[in-house]
C-alpha cells in the first residue's frame, strides 16, 4: 500500500471515472459518513479516468476532502488482491453494469461489499453482497456505516460460498459449448 501512498485503513471503490459508475454519488454519500468514521476510514477511488469527471475533482475541492479521498487511478492487477484484502469494504454503487467483475473479486477477497439494488449486481452477488439504491445517497451512505461498524463475518461466509459459482475456466467451457452448438 506504501507504493499507492495509503497509510490508514480504507473504503476502496474501483472503476471508471465516468457518471454511470456513480463515483460522484459514493463520494457524496461518504461526506455523509460522521467525521470519525471519514477519519478512521479514507475513500480510496481506483480506475481509469473515464468521461465526464471535472465535477468529481470540483467537488472533492468545494468540500476540502482531498485529504480523506483519494483517487489513485489505474491499479495494476497485481497490485489488486492486496486492495481488496487491505480494504475494511468494497462499495460499488453503479448505475448500470453488465456484470460487474470488481464486486465478485471483493467479495472472493473476503471484503465485506455493497453494491447498488439493479442491474445484473443482484443475480451476481446474490446474498454475498449489501445492496443500496444508486439515486439515495443517503442509503448509500447508511449502508457504508453499516459496513464499518457491523461485524461482517455473515456476509463474507456467504459471498464467498457466492463467489465459488463464478470462475475463468467455466466461462471458457460455457463459451466452447455456446460455440460448438451454432456450429454443428
């Protein structure tokens, strides 16, 4: 964590910086959170910097949280295990996902995750995972408190019996099949 300059225990976000990703209602939600937990607990953003991002960097500025937020960037996948093993939780409130790979690497990492109520989030992470509403920020919010605060223990047994649905080589076999039937 050293190499990233993260010295205090953290709320770890990965994705795009871009509106669907819901970076700014996280960061919204996490000035929220009351100031000894923001103290306790500094939001770390990884990611890509995406599309329409100025207002995020607007608003860490209007609220002085640049001490208590920081937005790292790309994360090389190497380094990525140790941010989701290092992480006191994982919040994702997107508003739309395809899929959504990074809460199934936390929640394979044993990181306690909240991710938003839509989506394919759901069918994803199933009872592995705690659920907000994107557009409530105060829901939002209250769910990250609860990750903070809340023994976990529930939680990360049941992701990770979630998590063991999921894995490289089923996807490669269920391709193959795919593949295989259209051309017989």
């Amino acid at each position: 964590m050293h190499k990233y300059k993260i010295t205090v225990p953290f709320i770890f976000h990965l994705g795009s910086l871009e509106p669907r990703k819901n970076t700014m209602g996280l960061i919204k939600a996490y000035r929220l959170l009351p100031k000894k937990l923001q103290n306790k607990y500094h939001l770390v953003i990884g990611g890509g910097k995406g599309w329409l991002n100025s207002s995020i960097y607007d608003y860490i500025r209007k609220y002085n949280l640049s001490t208590n937020i920081k937005i790292i960037g790309y994360i090389n996948n190497d380094d990525l295990p140790i941010f989701y093993q290092s992480a006191k939780c994982f919040v994702y409130p997107s508003f739309y996902e395809g899929f959504g790979i990074p809460p199934l690497e936390a929640m394979a990492s044993d990181c306690p995750t909240l991710v938003s109520n839509n989506s394919s989030l759901p069918e994803i992470c199933q009872n592995g995972a705690l659920y907000c509403k994107p557009n409530d920020i105060e829901d939002i919010s209250r769910k990250m408190e609860q990750l903070l605060t809340a023994n976990n223990d529930e939680l990360v047994k049941k992701a990770k019996v979630q998590t063991r649905k999921y894995s490289w080589n089923k996807c490669i076999k269920n391709t193959q099949q795919i593949y295989n039937s259209l051309f017989k």
